[in-house]
C-alpha cells in the first residue's frame, strides 16, 4: 500500500470561503516524496474561514471512508450560492504518482453529490486523465467511456446504475462506495483505479486524524484486529470521562497502548501518566467476556479518576496519540482545530519547532496564539484575508530572518500585503457600543 501525502486543498463557496487555495510546503518545495515534517498553520480573527479548512478535510475523509455526509453538508454551503465544491490533490509517494479528487455539492437536491471526480495528474506539463467521473450532465453520468464499458463487461449496466443511484440518495460518494468496490474486484482491466480507491480510503481511516479539541471526550487508538482470518486495522476511542467496556483480548493492547503515551506525558505534562482502573470481568450479549475499565491520572503517589482533570490536561491526552504517529510516520495526517487551546503558550512553541525540525509526517492546524509564529518556518504559516474571493495567503516579502510575528502585526497596521488581513476596529466606537448597551440594560430592568 503507497504511502499518501496531501499536497493541495481549495474550496469554492464553502462557509464564508467563496474561494481559498492552500498548497502544503512540500508541494510548493518539491518535496512531497521525502519524509519531512510538513506543518500547515493557519491564522486568522473569528469567523475568517480558519476551520473551513478543518470542515472542508473532515469531510474528504467521510467521502473516502464510504460515510453519508449530506446531514450535515448542506449547511456548509456558502448561503448566497447553490453550491460548493471541495478539490484535493495527494500524492501516492511509493508509486511517484499525484492523485486529485473534486467533489461538488447542491443545496435542496435528491442527489446530493452532483458531480465528483478523481485524476491523474502529470506535474510535467499540468494535464491530467481521468480515471473515473461521476456526473449525471454527462451522457453516459459516467466517464471515461472506456471505463464505463469495461465495467458493464464485467457486470449488468443495471448494478452500475443501482449502485450509483444508492450513494446519491445517501450522500456518500460512489467513488468509494462498497458498490464500486464489489464491481472493481470483478474488472482486471481497472486494477490500478481500484488499487488507488483502496490506497486513499485506508489512508482516510487509518492516517488521518480529525481532531475537534471542543470535544476531548475520548482517545482515538488505530487496533489490530483479526477479522475473516485476516488482519485488519480498526479505529477504537476510548472514553477519557467514564467507565467503559472493552474486550478482554484487547485490554493487553491497550496496557502497552497506554505505556507508549506515557513516554511523552510524564515528559509535557510534568509526570503524568495515564492507568487503568479495572473494575472485573463482564459477559457481554453474546456471551464473550469482556472488562469493565476506567482510565487513571498517575502523579507519583496520586491517583484519580481521569475525568477529574482540567479540559487542558484531557484535551492534550486525547492528541498525543496522533501527534506522537504524525512525529514517526510520514503517512500521517493530523488535522487539529484551535491547537493552542489548553496548552500553555510556551510549551505549544516548543513543541512546534521540535515538530518542524524532526517530525516525518504532516500536521494542520489552527490556531490564535502567536508563539508559533516565532518558532517555525514561514512559509509553514498561511493567513486568512477579509477578501472571500481570496481567503488564504502566505506573507509576502518576508525571509526566515524576519520575526513573522512582528510582519504579520505589521501587515495589519500598514495594509501593505497582497490582500487586507483585518478589518480594523475603532476603539472609540467600541467603548461606546458596551456604553450604550449597558444603558439598555438599565432601560429594560
């Protein structure tokens, strides 16, 4: 299985984002071959498309791994267009080959997923082929035509039709529905398009992590489980506020689990370590035994219940498992919204600079805190702007010797970048809004 790097994100009328473009250093280097930390931090005020970028990626990784998005996505659509369309382009790094797959989606339609497409891309001379196309404006809905027919010489036009009407009253993508996948296994002539679909689902279930740290209600671990005499990869959250059951065969795994985190929290989090409370033995509905368990915080002598500690001290827990993969593995993708919030200022600059200069694999995030404008490369920095049509942009003009925090409050001061990065406020109008409705507040009492 190739190794995936994410090279390239843009979205069009997505949130507040008419259009934004975002290309990972490596991509813009070169270098998306290589095992090098690639770090993407995105800043910006309120509501000025930061998480978009996060939304925008958890919902790629819904798509691959064959889950319905279309509860949730129509509210992301811009609210003055009918559609919004979500573009990636990754690296499959063991086969030299760069992957884009586009998605586009409608307000108030049967069939959610209008259009998606997944590509070749030749970096030589930019041009593409097209590996397979959902699109009902096209004639056949589906294309290229050579695909389509081999596919109907290994199955019934029907089941491709079926299949494809299936995803789309769901809002799943066909693409990388268990239907497509059942009629590829039957088609030698596709083997390389149904080897790709494998490679970025397993990616999308098992590399990339999507972190919301409002909700540090459980640790993600990715477990080896025997399924159909086979090995298989299976993700698994652990709740870090209550007891919970897990199988008896898996509570071995997650002991050495747990001895694996605590490497770095007794080292971040001054001494902490994480155990298990192990409250006896259960059959579960089907007679297997399972134990019912609780995680511990350790601090030397003092032992407490997990879900007693601060909301900083659990939120860091339940990113250390995907920070410590992102650190060793170069396939690896962590997706993290509002990384400073609950860890202190100067640890979370420490920790991003020991990140740039020796981590393999990649790692996205937003933040407001300025430290890490300090600490790492520049061009690992991207900023929002107040222009919609242009949402993302790195700082011009600005060399490694440069403090991009000083620029970055510079290019806010004197607007001197390529597109406004803040709307500046008035103070004189502020403390006379608080003013005013502090008068309506006597009014109304």
């Amino acid at each position: 299985m190739s190794k995936v790097r994410l090279l390239e994100i843009k979205m069009r009328n997505f949130k507040n984002v008419k259009f934004g473009e975002i290309e990972m250093l490596s991509f813009l280097d070169q270098e998306y071959m290589s095992e090098m930390a690639d770090i993407l931090g995105i800043y910006g005020p309120n509501a000025s498309g930061k998480t978009a970028v996060i939304d925008a990626l958890a919902i790629i990784k819904g798509l691959f791994t064959n889950n319905a998005v279309k509860d949730y996505v129509n509210e992301f659509i811009h609210v003055e267009e009918d559609f919004a369309s979500i573009d990636v382009k990754f690296a499959l790094c063991d086969l030299g080959e760069i992957i884009r797959y586009s998605v586009k989606f409608a307000k108030n339609n049967g069939e959610f997923i209008k259009k998606e497409k997944l590509v070749l891309v030749e970096l030589d001379n930019d041009s593409e082929t097209e590996l397979i196309s959902i699109d009902d404006s096209s004639s056949h809905g589906f294309s290229p035509v050579k695909s389509y027919e081999a596919l109907i010489n290994s199955s019934d036009k029907i089941d491709i039709e079926v299949a494809k009407r299936i995803a789309a009253k769901e809002g799943r993508s066909f693409i990388f529905s268990i239907e497509l996948k059942q009629l590829l296994l039957e088609c030698q002539s596709l083997s390389f398009l149904r080897s790709i679909i494998s490679t970025l689902y397993t990616y999308a279930e098992t590399k990339l992590f999507i972190i919301d740290t409002h909700k540090v209600d459980s640790l993600d671990l990715i477990i080896e489980d025997q399924i159909n005499n086979g090995a298989c990869q299976i993700k698994q959250a652990i709740p870090l506020n209550k007891p919970f059951i897990v199988s008896s065969d898996r509570l071995s795994f997650l002991e050495k689990k747990l001895e694996q985190l605590n490497i770095v929290l007794s080292k971040v989090l001054y001494g902490l370590k994480l155990g298990i409370k192990d409250f006896g033995e259960e059959l579960n509905q089907t007679g297997e035994s399972t134990r019912k368990v609780e995680l511990l915080a350790i601090r030397e002598n003092i032992v407490l219940p997990l879900r007693v500690e601060s909301h900083g001290t659990k939120k860091f827990i339940a990113i250390i498992n995907a920070l410590i993969s992102f650190y060793n593995y170069a396939d690896v993708c962590v997706v993290i919204d509002e990384l400073d919030s609950g860890i202190f200022e100067f640890l979370l600059g420490e920790l991003l600079e020991i990140f740039s200069q020796r981590a393999k694999g990649q790692l996205i995030f937003t933040s407001h805190n300025l430290r890490p404008l300090e600490k790492i490369d520049n061009n690992f920095i991207v900023f929002t702007t107040t222009n919609e049509n242009n949402r993302f942009i790195r700082l011009s003009s600005i060399n490694q010797n440069q403090n991009l925090r000083s620029e970055y409050f510079r290019g806010i001061a004197l607007d001197n970048q390529s597109e406004k990065l803040y709307i500046k406020a008035n103070s004189y109008d502020i403390a006379r809004a608080f003013r005013n409705a502090g008068k309506e507040v006597d009014r109304n009492e």
